[in-house]
C-alpha cells in the first residue's frame, strides 16, 4: 500500500524515500516524441515548477533559484514570483546537476563555465552538455577534442579517464523538437529588480547564502542572507529565500513570520502564500492554511503545486474527496511530475 500523506508529503518530497520520489525513467537513447512534449500544451501544462525541478534533478532548491538568477536556467513562463521550466531546460539542468553532484560548488559551476565558454549565461547553458568533469577539472567536449579554459588542447592519455564519462549519461534524444532560447537580452528583462545588482557586495553574499544552503549550512546561509537584506534593505525576493531556509532548518515559527514578511512586501507572491498554507499545516492549523491555498488557486488555479499541498491538508483533515479532486487537478496540469506516481497511487486506493 502507498503510504499516507504527511506533513513532509505536503511540503517537500524531496524528504521521502528516493524510490518514491523517482520520476518515471526511459530507456536510454529512447526519443522523446514531440506530442509528450512538456511545452507543446498551452499554458504551464506539462511544465515543471522550480520544486519540481529540484526533485527531478535532486539538488536543493537553492540551486535551481541561483541558475535561474544567474541564467543558467531560463523559465518558459513566469506569473509573478512563479517560475516554469520546459523539457530543454530540465536537460540543461540535469547537465548542471551531474557538476553539482561531482563536487563543485554553486559559484565554482559559475566561474568554470564562464571560462570555458565566454559570451554570458546563454554561452555557458549551451556548453554544460558538453563539459567533461576530471575532479574539479572541466573541459569541453568540441568533437571528441578536450579544451580546456583557453581553449588549450588536452592530450588523451590525460583525458582517457573521464572522456567516456558522458556515454553513461541517461539522455534521451529529442525528436522534432527545435527550441528556441531567449537571447541575453531577453533573459536579461526578466532579471529580477529587487536582487543585487551582479558584480556587488551583496550579490556575492547571496551567491554565498545559495552555496552554504546546497551544503547544508542552514544557520550560515541564513547569516548571509540578513547580511543582504541589512545592505540593500527589505526585498521580497531575499526574505521568501530566507523563510525558505527556516523551514528547512526546522524553524517552522520563524519561517512562518518571514513568510508573512514577504506577503507584506509583495501580495503577490504565490510561493510565498502557498509555503505559508503548508506551515501552518504542520503547526496544525488547517482552516489558516486551506484559506491560504485556496486564495493561491483563486489567483493562479494552474498553479500545480498548491494543488498537490492543498490536497495533503484536506486528506489530513479527513476531507478525502475534496483532496482527490485536487489531486486530480495536479495530474492534469503536471503528469511528469516526481509526485505523480504519490498522487496516482492515492487516487487508485481511493478508488
């Protein structure tokens, strides 16, 4: 039997058993055709939101929010504090992930694919597919040629080791798809205005914050957030990051006051709204937080996530047909989700 929901169930999967979380897999190779495509629906159907991307890749939330500010990663849609992710860009996250996985740091990511690849965010996203990991070494792929930063040609018998590497990655080829990324100056309109302007004091402290957040220094992280926001003043952007790291942390009564924080600043901010309607689930108070959901979906009711929430505080309250109907909102809008196979399995006990 699935297992029941729980408060972890509500907030963050990531917290369950990997075998629970995993994502339905393909075969190796095996073409993905394009009517499966996530984008070729209207809409945010068959997107992923930045949780879900964390999930999928398994990295920590910190890490899809810094490649997203920095460019690395680039949303299909946005409606206000929310971001959605296409296929192309979970292929270049998987890229990402497998050097975060490898044991460099958010900001070392950041400055190795500058070097290897010169020309800005768009430049460096392209390249992850083709870079190569040797401990903390990268190098580009250029047709079975090794360059390193430089472009400084590396001699096989150094390279042998880690050359095949990438032929163990499970990759699916995309069939008639033809993408097209947003140009720098695209990306660059959709850069947040209430973040640290790049190259400043504070925008190296928050690049810090997402690193010691990704290596599970919480109380640190949290440090280099209030150092942000002691510089540059109240940002809804920084204070959701920082109610974010509470709850992490285990903090559910701070989380729940900088939650309210940034809904003070900024109305609306949906993720703000719906991870404070999961907070006050979990310290029990479930009229506050179906209100808070259902106030979310009354302003963004393709928003998958609150469904998912919404429906693990209704079951929690015995509620369960009112919580199937969400669930099955929340397959409709994110079939691929890693939540999917949790949410299918409830649907068919019920059934």
């Amino acid at each position: 039997m699935p297992p029941e929901f729980t408060n972890d169930d509500t907030r963050e999967l990531g917290r369950r058993p990997a075998a629970e979380a995993a994502p339905r897999r393909r075969s190796p190779r095996q073409p993905l055709l394009l009517d499966e495509h996530p984008s070729d629906s209207l809409g945010v159907h068959r997107l992923h939101t930045a949780a879900m991307m964390a999930d999928v890749l398994a990295v920590p939330p910190a890490a899809i929010r810094h490649w997203s500010r920095g460019g690395l990663l680039v949303p299909a849609h946005v409606a206000g504090s929310v971001e959605w992710f296409d296929f192309p860009q979970l292929v270049v996250g998987r890229h990402l992930a497998r050097l975060l996985a490898g044991g460099l740091s958010l900001r070392e990511i950041d400055a190795k694919l500058g070097g290897l690849a010169p020309g800005g965010a768009r430049a460096a996203a392209e390249a992850a597919a083709r870079v190569r990991l040797d401990g903390r070494r990268l190098n580009l792929d250029e047709g079975g040629r090794l360059l390193a930063p430089g472009r400084q040609l590396q001699l096989g018998f150094y390279t042998s080791s880690f050359a095949d590497a990438a032929d163990e990655i499970d990759e699916p080829a995309i069939v008639g798809i033809r993408p097209t990324p947003p140009t720098e100056t695209q990306a660059a309109a959709t850069t947040p205005h209430d973040l640290p302007a790049p190259g400043t004091d504070a925008a190296e402290i928050l690049d810090l914050a997402d690193d010691l957040e990704a290596a599970g220094e919480f109380v640190e992280a949290a440090e280099a957030l209030r150092a942000v926001l002691q510089a540059q003043g109240p940002s809804a952007r920084v204070v959701f990051m920082l109610a974010e790291l509470l709850y992490r942390a285990g903090d559910l009564t701070a989380a729940r006051e900088r939650y309210y924080a940034v809904i003070e600043i900024d109305p609306d901010h949906l993720q703000a709204r719906a991870s404070l309607g999961c907070v006050l689930a979990e310290l029990g108070e479930h009229d506050l937080a179906v209100a808070a959901l259902e106030g979310v979906l009354r302003q963004e009711p393709d928003y998958a996530d609150a469904h998912w929430h919404i429906a693990g505080v209704l079951r929690e309250m015995g509620l369960a047909s009112d919580a199937d109907h969400h669930l099955g909102q929340f397959l409709a809008l994110a079939p691929e989700s890693p939540w999917a196979t949790l949410a299918r399995a409830r649907l068919d006990e019920q059934r």
